[in-house]
C-alpha cells in the first residue's frame, strides 16, 4: 500500500477557493493597516492640516476614520465573497 495523498476532483477546487479566499483578506487587512497606521499614525501630521467637520483629518482618521473603512471593507468582503462563492458553486442562494 502506498502513503502518497491522492487528490480528489474537489481538492484542487477547494485549494483554488481557499487561495482566493487568503488573497482577498490579505489584501483587505493590507488596505485597513494603511488607512488606521498610515492615516492614524504616519501621516498624520500632513492630514492634520486639513479640518473635516472642526476636527484635524489626522485626529479625525486615528478617531474615527479607520472604524468607518474597516466596516466599509467587511461589506467589500460581503460582496466579493459572493462573486467567488458563484463562482466556484458553493453560493448558498
């Protein structure tokens, strides 16, 4: 008998999925780490001089700025997981 792993017809789908899966939320966790730490941190004294309803865009980033692109994303997510999700043929609808 031999120990060697036998792909199933599903397994290089399943690898393909995944792997889309990992690019999508890499690259979006890579786009929240630059607006909180870019925004929040870096370039916040140039963002400083401009003002967003009273407050300092810099302040107003590190405040609130990147609570609003991390939800923004989940729905990026939401709707691009669907588009892979037909694709592959595992979409619940």
């Amino acid at each position: 008998m031999s120990n060697e792993h036998k792909t199933k017809p599903g397994d290089e789908t399943a690898a393909v999925y995944w792997r889309e899966n990992v690019k999508l939320v890499c690259g979006l966790l890579t786009i929240w780490f630059a607006v909180s730490f870019g925004a929040g941190i870096l370039f916040v004294e140039a963002l400083n001089n401009i003002q967003l309803g009273g407050f300092k865009l810099g302040f107003w980033f590190a405040q609130q700025g990147s609570i609003f692109v991390f939800v923004a994303l989940i729905f990026v997510y939401a709707a691009r997981m669907r588009v892979i999700e037909k694709r592959f043929g595992v979409s619940e609808e």
